[in-house]
C-alpha cells in the first residue's frame, strides 16, 4: 500500500466501511500503520484498547471463545500416541464436550 494506491484506500474505505465511525482493537500485529491509514482514509477513527484488558472488548473474546470451543469440539487430533480410549465428559446436556484420554 504505498503512494502507488493512493486513491484506492479512499474507495476502499467508503465502499466498506459506509457510516463506521470508530473501529476499536485489541493490540494485535494484524492492526498495522498501513491497516489503519485506510481505516483512516475512509473517515474511520481508530482506537486501540489498553493492554492486557479482555474485558473492553467482552463481545469479541466471547465470541473468538465460541469460536474455538465450537471448533475444537469437531476435530479430531491424528498422530497422537494411542496409550488409552478417549473418553467423552459432557456438560450441560451435551452442549459442552470434553474429550480426553483414558489412562492405559
């Protein structure tokens, strides 16, 4: 995204980011200057949270949690060492899962 592009951020920002007028991030290297400035460009005001503070941004830690236990409860790991049967604990009805490995 250097001077090349210039006009493309503009186009991008008003195509996108129509009526957004505040963008708040966590500090993750995914946010960089070069990110910004065509948040910027497209009139978008950028505000990074404090560090070390997962309860400014409650709805997105929910969610990537969601996310993860959603995920991680469908997968099944391959080329572990077989040295006992996997079990299942389930919790609420079955809605959480918990899978381990019973010892041999």
């Amino acid at each position: 995204m250097g001077e090349a592009g210039g006009a493309q951020p503009d186009r991008f920002g008003r195509r996108i980011l129509n009526r957004t007028r505040y963008l708040i991030h966590d500090r993750d290297r995914l946010f960089t200057d070069e990110f910004r400035q065509v948040l910027r460009s497209g009139g978008v005001k950028t505000v990074k949270l404090p560090a070390r503070s997962p309860d400014f941004n409650a709805y997105a830690e929910r969610f990537v949690r969601s996310i993860r236990e959603e995920c991680l409860s469908r997968v099944i790991p391959l080329g572990e060492p077989r040295l006992g049967r996997v079990a299942c604990r389930q919790r609420l009805g079955g809605l959480l899962r918990y899978y381990y490995r019973k010892a041999a």
